[in-house]
C-alpha cells in the first residue's frame, strides 16, 4: 500500500496542515512549530483503527473508545487534542489519507473524525468497508511506526509475545523491543537477507546474531559482527546502532510510514550524515514513506540534495511557501527560522551576528547607542570567527531586502587597540556591502558594565568609590585573572592574530597586577555582582540603569547610518 498524502484538521498546534508525501519528507520549523503534532496525529489515525479493532470482538470495529482503549494517545486527555479548544460532539480532529493499493490504481481518500462522546469518551467515524481500513487495522503488521527520538536500547530484553511488541510499536517504544524485532527477523531467512543489504550499503560488513532457545533462555542475546569483530547489541556505536534499529522496523514489517521525531539529537555530525544515507536506502527499498522533524542542518543538507526528498516548512501549525533549500540549511544552522518573520518585516533593519548566546547586555549597549527597538533582531551565530561563514550567513541576510544592515559583533577577547585595528581591516574586506564587524572596546560586552564610570552612575556613589572596588577586586583575584588573560592571548596568537607578525605575548604585558583593561569581563562582572551584594549594594542596577558610560562610539555611529534620522536630530 502507498500513502501519497495526508491531512490533519484541527489537531493540536494544527489548524490544517495537507502534506504531500515523498520518499522522504523533511519536517522543519522552529519550537512549537506543530512538527511533532503532525507525526503525532498520523500515528494517532493509524493506531486508532488498530484500538477499535481490538475493543471489540464483534465484526464491526467499536465505534467509541476510552481513554485506556487507544494503543496510543499523545495525551492522558484525548479530548484535549482538538485545535485550540476542547473536542465537541460536533468538532473535533479530522484525519484523511490518501492512498493507492497498489502503484497502478487510482487513488482514494480514507478519512476518520474524532468527536466528544458520551462520559468523556472518543467517538471515532469512519469506513470500515475499505482496504485502508483493513491494513491499517492489523497490529501483527503495523501500517506506521513513530519513533520519537531514537534512543538506546535496553542492557537486556526479555522474549515477548507478538501482542506485546505489536503494542509497544504501537505506542512509540519500538526501541524497547529492538531484540524481539531482531530475533523475529533472523528466523526469517528472506527479510534477514534484505535487512543485511540495505545496511550493508552503509556499514559494509556488518551482520546480525540471535541466540535464542525458547527451552532454556529467558533473555534474547543478539550480537553484531561488525569487520569480523562480533558485540553485545547494547556495545555498537550509536550511529550502527540507529541504523539497526531503523533498517530493523522496515524490513521486518514492512510499514507504510515511518515517522521520525528529531532523530539526529545528541548525534555527532557524522553519525547525523550515516543516519541520513540509511534512510535513503530504505527509502531505495520499498513503499514505505518517511517522514521526520529534524533542527539539523547535517541531517537537512544530506538528504535534501536527493532527488526522493521534498521539504515543508512549519511554522504554528501552518505550512510556509517553499524556499531556497540553501537558504534554509542556513536558517537552520544558526537557529534562526523562528525569527525569519521577523526579519522578513519591513521594519527590521539591522540583523546583528553575535557570539553569545544570551544577548540581553548587549541589547543594552545597542538601545544606549541609539538602535530603535524592535527594527533590529539579534540572532546567536556561533560562527563568528570564521568570517568566511559569517560572509555567507550575512549575504542571506542582506538579499531579504534593500534596507537591511548587518552588524558582525566579535568580542576583543584581550587584544590590543593596533591588534583591533588589524584584524578589523584585514577581515572586514571579505565581508559584503552593508555588512559590517564590531568588536568591542574592552575585552567582551559584560567589560562595559563593569567600568568605574558605569559603576559609579549606576550605583550613585562617587568615581573613586567605584574604582576602589574594581581595584579591589582585581587585586583579590589577580592570579586567576591573570591566567585568564595568559590562556586568552595564546589562543589570539594561535587563532585571529596568526598572521600577524610581532604579536606581544601575556608575559610581554603582564606587570606585577593585571591591568583593568585585561581583565576578562564576564568574569569581572560576576565578582562584581558578588562583592556589591556584600556591601549591600544592588548589583542589578549595573543592568537596570543604563548610563552615557554604555553608549559605544562604534555602535553610535552605525546607527546613525541606519537611521539618518537619529543625526538630524542630533542623537
């Protein structure tokens, strides 16, 4: 049976959402885009079907269902799982597949609605006459496997009954019986042939064993032989044992859907690229359509370049039109499809690349220097060291509309003013037009909050008050921020000063205390933080009450390019 299509109507984050189903089907979007309701709802449909058959013994398939009667809920409230409200008894999810018995057949349409029924139960509404239905109904070959993240197995599996593991699968642990599913597919000789050829094309020369006497074990002991080196199941790498796992479930039963939720997490990059090139040879293999939510551009990038593969983008539960697959590898890279509506607005003007991932002290300095609220957007980029990368992150920035500006923001991270001023010139010329890199004037953006002339305004003492407890601290604190600044100025000299000549070393620098200006700042501003606290100061003013000593000239004038208006009126 081929599923080409489905549509889910009023379930959960989904308003309507119709998605035309390739080989494989890239689900992205942000947080709460509605990626895991949609492969929720799918499973739902195709378990519900099972669920009714079971809940009866009579011909016809239960028409109601309990909340204990459904194989698989996505909630201990089914009649939650209506779009925005509760389940009535006159609306409700609707679910439709669209299918063909086989390639050559016309298409047809199976649909199924849920409403409120009678003491909190799921009245269920469909056609039980249909060869949909018929497939779908049978547990001992389950139509559709949702794996919600694909996790490890078990140190040890007990042999279960064909009732018990058809309900695990069922209910999304189908990991939790990957032995039962190994031990069945070795005793069938075809099925363990086409399981060990799809993964062979991934991992050559790898093998599966099951030792399994029903007259004297209790525990199912499978081994896999990976280049004549024989392990415990539980032993295999992670990106083999994914792999397993996956070829597993399609070979044995043969399924219409396989439903991934984010099966690349806590994956290294290159497990990310054979799980990948797995699903696209069990894609190769059969009927069987894949669908998965993923946030990972290594994931994205491996499978959107094959021709079996098409994307939909989510965002609230409502599918956006389609863009430049490169385009969205980069949103996805440096998480930024949540943001893109932003961005795409009229009125935001300035995208600033910054290497930290909490930005709010920088926001400050931004507002202080005169960036308008709300016409700029922030977007943490880990990749600002690499201009190169930058270059191509910012150049997708800047192509989304004429008026946009991007601002590069690299901390100093101890460098000296000339060693700014070089490494400024040197990587600011493979930037694009409109494009420009920041660096701040001490060592990073929390330095800027902890200056004697910030302190001093925000906290309403006086400037040598102020310095005195700067001082204070640095002295406390000089050996570890002087190896602080030791470790930081070899990685300059390492890094983003390598090809600069004659570039003075922490021993060149350091006197008998370390300079204020050397100081690491975040470090500095947690001490602080700590030191005002015991002088019963309070150190939040040092955030809450921004000050002139905030306004960075850099910034400053950079806003002034943007918004002309700010020079006009003199700000």
């Amino acid at each position: 049976m081929l599923i080409s299509a489905v549509k889910i109507d009023r379930f959960k984050r989904l308003p309507t959402v119709e998605l035309p189903l390739s080989n494989v089907t890239i689900l992205i979007g942000g947080n709460n885009a509605g990626k895991s309701s949609l492969l929720q709802a799918i499973h739902l449909m195709i378990t519900t079907l099972q669920s009714a058959k079971s809940a009866t013994n009579k011909n016809a398939p239960a028409s109601t269902l309990g909340v204990d009667q459904f194989l698989y809920k996505p909630s201990n409230q089914p009649i939650k799982l209506s779009y925005q409200t509760d389940m009535t008894s006159k609306t409700g999810p609707e679910f439709v597949v669209t299918y063909r018995e086989a390639i050559t057949d016309d298409p047809k349409d199976f649909s199924l609605k849920m409403r409120r029924g009678k003491n909190l139960n799921i009245a269920i509404e469909f056609d039980h006459k249909t060869r949909f239905y018929e497939r779908a109904s049978d547990r001992t070959r389950p139509l559709s496997i949702f794996v919600p993240g694909l996790a490890g197995v078990a140190l040890s599996e007990e042999r279960r009954t064909d009732a018990i593991v058809a309900a695990g699968i069922a209910q999304g642990d189908a990991n939790l019986y990957l032995r039962n599913v190994l031990l069945r597919l070795t005793k069938d000789l075809q099925k363990l042939e086409k399981f060990h050829s799809i993964i062979g094309e991934v991992f050559s020369n790898l093998t599966v064993h099951c030792d399994f006497d029903e007259h004297i074990h209790t525990h199912i002991d499978v081994l896999v032989e990976i280049d004549g080196k024989k392990v415990p199941l539980e032993l295999v790498g992670a990106g083999a044992l994914q792999a397993i796992q996956l070829v597993a479930y399609a070979t044995m039963y043969d399924p219409g859907l396989l439903l991934l939720d984010e099966p690349d997490a806590h994956l290294h990059p290159s497990n990310q690229r054979l799980l990948a090139a797995t699903l696209l040879k069990i894609a190769e293999q059969g009927p069987v359509r894949i669908i998965l939510a993923t946030h990972s551009r290594h994931i994205f990038d491996s499978l959107s370049r094959s021709h079996m593969t098409d994307i939909i983008w989510l965002k609230k539960g409502i599918k956006q039109e389609k863009k430049d697959t490169e385009d969205l590898s980069i949103l996805l890279d440096i998480g930024a499809l949540d943001s893109y509506e932003l961005l795409t607005a009229a009125k935001c003007r300035v995208v600033v690349l910054t290497e930290d991932s909490k930005s709010e002290r920088l926001r400050i300095l931004l507002e202080r220097s005169g960036f308008v609220k709300d016409e700029y957007m922030l977007q943490s980029f880990d990749g600002v060291s690499n201009i190169a990368m930058t270059a191509t992150v910012a150049e997708f920035f800047l192509k989304q509309a004429n008026n946009t500006y991007v601002l590069v923001h690299r901390d100093a991270d101890c460098m000296l003013p000339d060693e700014v001023e070089w490494y400024k010139a040197r990587e600011t010329k493979k930037l694009p037009d409109r494009c420009e890199l920041f660096t701040t004037p001490l060592t990073d953006i929390e330095h800027q909050f902890c200056t004697p002339q910030h302190v001093s305004t925000a906290l309403g003492i006086s400037l040598e008050q102020a310095t005195q407890i700067i001082d204070g601290i640095i002295a406390a604190n000089n050996a570890s921020l002087a190896a602080d600044f030791t470790n930081k100025r070899g990685d300059l000299k390492s890094k983003a000063l390598k090809a600069k000549p004659n570039v003075p070393s922490a021993a060149d620098l350091l006197g008998a205390q370390i300079a204020f200006d050397f100081v690491k700042g975040k470090r500095l501003f947690g001490l602080l933080n700590t030191e005002l606290t015991k002088l019963q100061y309070n150190p939040m003013h040092l955030v809450n009450k921004p000050t002139d000593a905030l306004t960075v000239p850099q910034l400053k004038d950079f806003a002034k390019k943007v918004w002309p208006s700010l020079a006009q009126q003199g700000g």
